[in-house]
C-alpha cells in the first residue's frame, strides 16, 4: 500500500450536507466527523497519496466552504487505517440501528436499537455515507423477515448482515471484489449473533433465475444502471428492489432509466442531495 494524506479542518454545521458533493469525485479513503462545539464540526479526510494534485483541489473546495484551521499531513500507509478506526466513534442510523465501529472494544446499543459491528476496513460501507444509511432506513420499512435478500455489491456486507440481523432467509451477497468478500465474511463473525448471509466473489449472472423478494444495490448511478436489466430479472415478481447512490440531480434520469427497464418507484427518501429509491416490477 501507498502512503496516504489526511486532511483535516473545522467546519460550519451547514456546510455538512455539501460533503458528498465535495468528496464525491476524489480518492477518498475515508471520512468523519466530529463534535467541536456550537455550529462547527471537525472534519478528517483520507486521500489516496497516490493521486497527485487532489489534496490541493479538496483543500481549496473546503477553503471555498467556509473551512478554517486546515492541515494537510501524509499518513504512512500501515498506519492510517488504524488511525482512522481509533477515531471511529458508535452512532446511531435510521429508527433502529446502532452503528459500532469497534468490535474489540464494543459499545453496548441503547434501548431500542439493533447493534451492528462495522469496523472500518477497505472496502465501501462503513454505515456513515448517507447512501447506506438510506438503505438501511428502507430495509427497517420493509418486512424481511423470512424473506429471501440479494444484496448487489456488498462492500463490506453492512447491508446483508442488516437484512440477516432482521429476519431475512434467506441472505446472499456478492461483489467483483474478492477482497471486499473477505472483508464482508470478517464483519459478519464480529456480529452479536450468528449472522450467515451467503457471501460470494462474482458477477449478477451467477445468482441465475433465483426470484429474491428484496434486491439491494447501493451503488453510484454509473455502476448500477447497466444492472438493471439483471436486477429485474432477479425480483420476484412481488418483490421491491431498494437502489441508492445517486444525487437528487440524477433523480428524473434514474426515474426514467427505472421505467424503461420495466419497474415501478414506489418510494423515494432523501438525504441530504442523496437519494434512494424502492421500486417494484412493473408487469403491466
């Protein structure tokens, strides 16, 4: 691995909700938040050092937002990490989740809320980019339990394992990645029960014909629409199909791609200029 450079700087509050555009086109390795105090948060960026010129282009973006005491430093490669999951902090997501990033030094979930253990690792999903925190609402507005899950791109597995802590049977996950499969089998043994969703390196096709009453697939808009075609024929006919990733800007586009595919939306959430979407088969 190559070293990497971490940004850091204080934020206004409002400033928050601009982060996914600003970080949306950079090698981000990793991003938090933090309290300061009042209206101003602490902001820590991870960058890949290997792309030249991108640390200047995102301190200028923040300078442009309002950022003051920004520093720039580079982070060795084995270090990182272990820097950024040290920092790491429990929160809690949509209505019922508890969001741990520390599995060796677990922090209990409060009342009412389900714990899952997401230690930040390489792959995508640590459950604080509002595309998976949407999916994790929408997931708590279905009824899984005892549904069959296909969970399309699993990053670290937040989803499945979300989908398996609910009831669902049963749960499959897969990714292109291979690593990111072992990243997913990692995070599922450091759960608070047996969780067992069906992991597995590979492309959509090798689900084949299989009909899953819930499809996930959190994704940018670039990846997924050229899946949707294999996400339709995957759906069981009475099945919803739960796609986030994209920008509100790409709303009426992804609407349009979703109709000519053959699915119906359903419902739509929002955070900040990130949207999900649940569609149903439209076999009319």
């Amino acid at each position: 691995m190559t070293d990497c450079v971490e940004l850091s700087c204080e934020l206004p509050v409002e400033v928050e909700e601009l982060l996914p555009e600003i970080l949306g086109h950079l090698s981000v390795l990793g991003a938090y938040l933090g309290d300061v105090g009042g209206n101003v948060v602490a902001l820590h960026v991870y960058i890949d050092g290997d792309r030249a010129g991108e640390p200047a282009r995102l301190q200028a973006a923040l300078a442009a937002a309002g950022a003051r005491r920004i520093e720039v430093r580079v982070v060795e490669s084995q270090d990182w990490l272990a820097g950024y999951r040290e920092s790491a902090r429990p929160f809690a997501a949509g209505q019922s989740w508890w969001i741990d990033p520390r599995p060796d030094a677990p922090t209990a979930a409060p009342i009412g809320r389900r714990r899952l253990a997401i230690e930040p690792r390489t792959a995508f999903g640590s459950g604080t980019h509002e595309s998976t925190r949407l999916v994790l609402a929408a997931l708590e507005a279905l009824s899984v339990r005892d549904k069959s899950v296909l969970d399309i791109g699993t990053g670290s597995g937040i989803l499945a394992i979300a989908a398996d802590r609910l009831g669902a049977r049963p749960v499959v996950a897969f990714d292109v990645d291979r690593e990111a499969i072992w990243v997913a089998r990692r995070t599922a043994i450091e759960q608070d029960w047996l969780a067992r969703p069906l992991l597995f390196a590979g492309p959509i096709a090798a689900v084949g014909r299989y009909g899953f009453d819930v499809v996930l697939c959190n994704m940018i808009t670039e990846h997924f629409r050229p899946l949707l075609p294999d996400i339709r024929r995957v759906l069981a006919p009475t099945g919803f199909a739960v796609m986030s990733g994209m920008l509100e800007t790409e709303l009426a586009d992804v609407c349009s791609a979703l109709c000519g595919a053959g699915f119906d939306v359903r419902d739509q959430r929002r955070s900040g200029e990130w949207l999900s979407l649940t569609a149903g088969r439209d076999d009319g």
